[in-house]
C-alpha cells in the first residue's frame, strides 16, 4: 500500500491498524517536511480535530518525535493529544507551559522528549545537573511554582530547578547502589568503562546514546577519580572497542526489573534469540512467582513486547511463553474467564508494547478466548487487540451473554467492517445492563461515560437500537422503564429522540406507554436538585450578549462567504484561504456554544440592592491583611467580572473561594499560599456599582 493510501485509510482508523503501519512507514522516511509527507499529517490532524484521544493521541505524539513540519495544524493537534494522554494532575496549563507546547520556538522533537521524562518523574530518582555539574535525589514537583526539589548528594544542600529547564536538561535515572557509582566511586573497585555504560543505559529512564553517558561520565568522574582529562580518557577507551563483552545477556536476567534493562540495551541492536537464550528465558518463566507476575505486570509485559520482535511465533519457539499463562495478567489461563482487576494491568502497558502482545495472543488464543478477553479489557486494548475483520473473532465475540461499554463502543465504531453479525448484537437490554455496573475501575470508565453519550444523543446509535429491537418495541420502552440509569428528563429525551425517528415507536409511546415510564421515575425528579445558579454584572451580561449577536450577524456570515470564495479555488489540500476560513468557523462555533451556554445559565445582577453586613458575599468591599502586617482591598464580584489588576475577584475563582463567606477577624489561606486575617467587609463603592451595572 503507497504512503498516500495508508493516510487515507489511517484518517478513519479507529482500531490502529492502519495507523501502525503509517508510523513504521514514516520511520523509514528521513524528512517528514518534505511536500509529500506534511500536507498528509496535516490532514490527519485536521480531520482528527474533534476525536484526538486513545491511539490517535498516542500516533501524533509519535509523529511529533520524528521532527514534523511545525504547522499550526499540527502543534494543535499535539497539544489536544497531550490533553488526553497526560493523567489529570499534570493536565493543567503550567505544565503545557513547562513541556512547550503551545511555544512555537520549542521543537516538537523537544516536546516529545519533555513529555516522555515527565510521565516518568517521581521521588527518588537519582538527577544528573550539568550546568555546573551536580547528583542529586528528586524531591516533589511543586504545582505552584512548577519547579522541582532536589536534595544535593554532595553537601547535603538542596535546591529548587523550573521544570522547563529541568525537563530539558537534566538527566533521571532510576535509584540504586548502581546508580550512586555513577556519581563517583570507590578507586580501590574495578569499575569498568563497560560497566559504566552499562549502568548508565539501564537505570536511564529515558534511552541515552554513549555520547551523553561519556560527557556525564567526564563531568562526574574528574578530579574525583581522574585528575587529569588523558587518565579519564585512557579508562574510558580501554574497553569501548568491546563494548558489549561485559554485558549480562537478557536471557540470564535475575529478575523482571533486570531483564526489562537488559532487553531495553540490547534493543538498539536486536537479535533472535538462539535455541539456549530461549530454553533460559522459558526456565526463567518457569521460575517466576505468580505474585511478582502480577504486582509487575506491566513491567512484564514490556519484557514480553520487546522479545516478540526476535522469536518466530509460528514456531514452537513460543511455546517460552507458556508457564506466564495464568500467572502473567495479560496472559489468561486458557479455560479461565479473564478477571477484571488483573486485566487492569493491560491500560498501563504503552501502545507500541501493547501492539507486541496482542500479536502474541493472536498466536496463543483462540477466538473464543480472544473474544472472551476482549470484553474484560479496557477500550485503548481492544483497539490494538482486536481486528473487526477477523471472521473468527467477530463469531465468538456474537456469542457472548453480556457484552461491556468498551466493547459496545468498539463494535460502533467498526460499524462498517464488523458487518451485521456483530452489530445487530447491541441491543437496548446489553446497553442498559452495561451502563448499570457500579465502580468500575478508572480503565473502564471513558467507555461507559462515551456509551452513555452514545445512547442519550447520536441519532446512528439510535437507529441501530431501533433496528435490532425490530416489531419488539415494548422490549425498549420496557428496558428503559425498568433501568435505574437514567433519570425520568433523561428517559423522556431519549424518547422523544427514539419517536421522532420511528413510527413504531411514536405509536408505543402515544398508548400511553411513554407517561407510565415518565411517572415510575416521578420521584427522582422530585427530588432531583436543581443545577447551580450563576451570578454576574449586567455589564458582563450585556457584554456577552452582545458580542453573541455580532459573532450570529456579522462574523459567522462573513466566515460564509469565505468559505463560498475558499471553496471556488479547488484543491483543498493546497487551499490556504480555505483552510483558515474553516479553522474560524469552528473557532466561531465553539465560540457561539459557550456564549449560549454562558447567558442560559447565569443571571444578571444588579449591585445596588446587595445588602453587607459582616460576611464576605458577591457586591461586597473586603479588606484583609496578611501576616508581615500588609492591607489589601479587594472586590466581591460576580462570574464574569474578574479584573485582576483592579483587584476585581470573581467569586468563582479560586481567589474568591478562598475569602468568599468569611467574617470580619475570620483566618484564610490566599491561593498562593498567604495566610492573612479579614479586617474589614463594607458595600461596594458607588462608582464600582454604577459601573458594574452599566450605568
């Protein structure tokens, strides 16, 4: 397939499938900026605009470390994948700040990096500081501040690094007696160059080239154990031209940590493994305790991703594999079903391993149990796990009693290449039951809460349900009646989404069938609690009012008629005009979205009747000092009035909350951490007021 037909196929690729081969194909390909590569990627990420998450995600970032053309099209898109890939406390703008993303002099080869080595930080590790040079022990990111604590190994001082920098130049290596000869070590030793390197390689957190290793080598070592660059450099090329005679072999690994820094050093030069190594990683296996297995299992399974490449599957060579079944967690017994809690395991293995296994348990397992498995994993697996091809798979996936979100969702998704056998398996009784389990692991939940979307708003979805139920319409209404997923809003939605879509269904509904769901779930209602109601500024409120009416009258019939101009020059893939009047469109469509929200939601209010007494509300004076004997004024105002530099504080903020209810003599802490007292709380000056409301 031509590299052309391979990004045509990846755009609507959900599975991976064409997506890992276009990866492999870039690889091989030198400069990605070239006229017949960028524009591709630019596609890409273009049509992945509003579904950048799970392998998309993961393949952008991919991209992005082979040096890309730097378009905006395509830094867009890294920093949404990064948006769905970093885990919630990272996912906030300081640290985008830190990794670059969003600064255009950052090379996304950079970012790529930054973001690797952060994903990887914790307490503990041993840093290597060049500028000077200096080994310390991580300590604590700092959220605040985003800079990283680090106690010196030499003086015992300690010392606080922005993350940018530190992200950019420092090098992590995991702890250990090891790790600490690297530092410097005992003369009277022998401490070989090999070992050196060896060490270096495998306590890395990220892959080193020998290049980094001497310079950190030269800056640690002398004068401590050379005083003189020639002794340095003598001690160095004593062994560099046997480099790998030293080295342990994976193979006589003693342990899971030990052979995953064996595989990963020997990764940079793979070979098959001989007829011995295999017989001695089996015996390993073998050896392995179940516990272990499990506590590390996605260690494991890194092991297990980067020996597949150098065994022959169709061989009996991967019979190796055998005593793991059982024991490792991505690795079930043949004739047991799949447990949840260990399968867990599978959502923290990376994407290019995950690929590795899943051609191992393509090799192991038949359909039945692939099938079987499938519907135990989380949706980034199946994704790399199951093809919607395999006639065999999608056999045994349709004789399953229960199916879960993630696999519900995966069937829609292939819709179109699963065929009819799979998705006429989907019925409204497998959606609800699905969407009923309680306490589901943090894998498990993205499905559940896309499966639900699904189901309460996309019409596909919709049809496919009405489809499948058939001249059985009761078995939807009665489903729906019986569920205790929804609330009686949500029920009466979805009916009327379901009515407006089939006949049948609008004749069930008008018998009287629609008011008894309705009034079962009467009660709920009831005592449903009403959303939060938002306070603003008439000034704020007329504000946003109208720029809604100019974005509706004026600017989105001008991005129109750019578009009808764009549209008249052709090709759209060399068509700039077109691609900034569609970039404005969306943009004025998030836009116009958040305003309608914002004015259906929150409530204009007028500051002249606020009445203040001793508590800090919304229209009130608040004077604090904090505790070097420092008096500040700030301005109790509405959603949308923060102005930061007139000490105008949203109640909303984290400012606001923070004094918003408090009394006079009362004790806060501010956000960045200033302890200070409530002095004083009195009405807002009348010039404030007058302004506020538009006066």
């Amino acid at each position: 397939m031509k590299i052309e037909d391979l990004f045509l196929a990846a755009a609507e690729d959900n599975t991976g499938k064409y997506l890992n081969k276009l990866i492999q194909e870039l690889r091989k390909h030198q400069d990605l900026k070239v006229p017949d590569i960028a524009p591709h990627i630019d596609f890409l990420a273009e049509n992945w605009a509003d579904n950048l998450e799970g392998r998309r995600a993961e393949f952008c970032l991919e991209v992005a470390a082979l040096d890309p053309a730097d378009s905006p099209i395509f830094r867009r898109a890294v920093v949404e994948s990064l948006k769905h890939l970093l885990p919630h406390f990272l996912n906030k703008s300081i640290f985008f700040r830190a990794l670059g993303a969003r600064d255009h002099n950052v090379p996304l080869t950079k970012v790529y990096k930054r973001c690797k080595t952060l994903l990887k930080l914790k307490n503990g590790l041993n840093v290597f500081l060049d500028k000077p040079p200096r080994w310390g022990i991580l300590g604590n990111i700092d959220g605040v501040t985003t800079s990283l604590g680090i106690t010196l190994l030499s003086g015992g001082g300690s010392l606080a690094i922005p993350l940018e920098i530190a992200l950019s130049e420092a090098y992590f290596f995991e702890p250990g007696p090891d790790t600490l000869k690297l530092s410097g070590f005992d003369p009277r030793t022998q401490f070989s160059a090999n070992e050196y390197r060896d060490t270096a390689t495998r306590k890395s957190i990220l892959p080193i080239d020998i290049e980094n290793i001497k310079q950190i080598a030269l800056a640690s070592l002398t004068p401590k154990n050379f005083s003189t660059l020639a002794d340095f450099e003598a001690w160095w090329d004593r062994s560099s031209n046997n480099i790998s005679s030293d080295l342990r072999r994976s193979c006589a690994a003693r342990s899971i940590e030990e052979m995953y820094s064996l595989l990963k050093a020997e990764s940079a030069e793979p070979v098959a493994f001989s007829d011995d190594e295999l017989d001695q990683i089996k015996h390993f296996f073998m050896r392995l305790k179940s516990d272990v297995a499990l506590r590390e299992g996605a260690k494991l399974a890194e092991c297990v991703a980067m020996m597949v490449p150098r065994i022959d599957l169709k061989s009996a060579a991967i019979e190796i594999f055998d005593p793991l079944k059982g024991k490792a967690p991505f690795l079930p017994a043949m004739e047991c079903d799949p447990d949840m809690k260990k399968v867990a395991i599978m959502a923290e293995i990376p994407v290019k391993s995950l690929e590795s296994v899943a051609e191992l348990l393509h090799h192991s397992y038949s359909g039945p149990v692939l099938a079987g498995l499938a519907c135990a994993l989380p949706l980034r697996c199946i994704n790399a796990i199951c093809d919607p091809e395999d006639a065999e798979f999608t056999s045994a996936v349709s004789a399953l009693p229960r199916l879960s979100c993630d696999i519900m969702v995966w069937i829609f998704r292939n819709n179109k290449k699963v065929g009819e056998k799979l998705t006429e398996i989907i019925t409204i009784d497998q959606v609800l039951h699905a969407l009923g389990r309680e306490k589901l692991p943090k894998a498990w939940q993205p499905a559940q809460r896309e499966l639900r979307k699904l189901l309460l708003n996309k019409t596909e979805f919709h049809k496919l349900l009405i489809a499948n139920a058939g001249d059985d319409i009761s078995a939807i209404t009665s489903a729906l009646q019986n569920s205790a997923s929804f609330g009686g809003g949500e029920q009466q939605s979805l009916l009327v989404k379901l009515a407006r879509i089939s006949e049948k269904v609008r004749s069930h509904i008008e018998n009287g069938v629609g008011e008894k769901i309705l009034a079962s779930k009467q009660n709920d209602i009831d005592q449903q609690s009403p959303p939060e109601q938002l306070f603003t500024s008439i000034l704020s409120h007329n504000a946003m009012r109208k720029e809604l009416q100019e974005l509706i009258n004026k600017h989105q019939p001008e991005n129109r008629e750019s578009l009808k101009n764009a549209r008249a020059l052709g090709d759209f893939r060399e068509n700039s005009e077109y691609d900034a009047a569609k970039e404005r469109r969306n943009f004025l469509s998030r836009r116009r979205s958040e305003l309608e929200y914002d004015l259906s939601t929150i409530q204009p209010m007028d500051f002249k009747n606020v009445m203040v007494r001793d508590r800090v509300i919304i229209g009130s004076c608040v004077e604090v000092e904090n505790e070097n004997g420092d008096r500040e004024t700030y301005y109790m105002l509405g959603a949308r009035d923060g102005v930061p530099e007139k000490n105008w504080i949203s109640y909303k903020t984290r400012m606001g909350e923070a004094i918003l209810g408090k009394t006079s003599g009362q004790r806060t802490t501010l956000p960045d951490g200033t302890k200070c007292t409530i002095i004083k709380v009195s009405p807002l000056p009348l010039e404030i007021i007058n302004i506020l409301n538009g006066e």
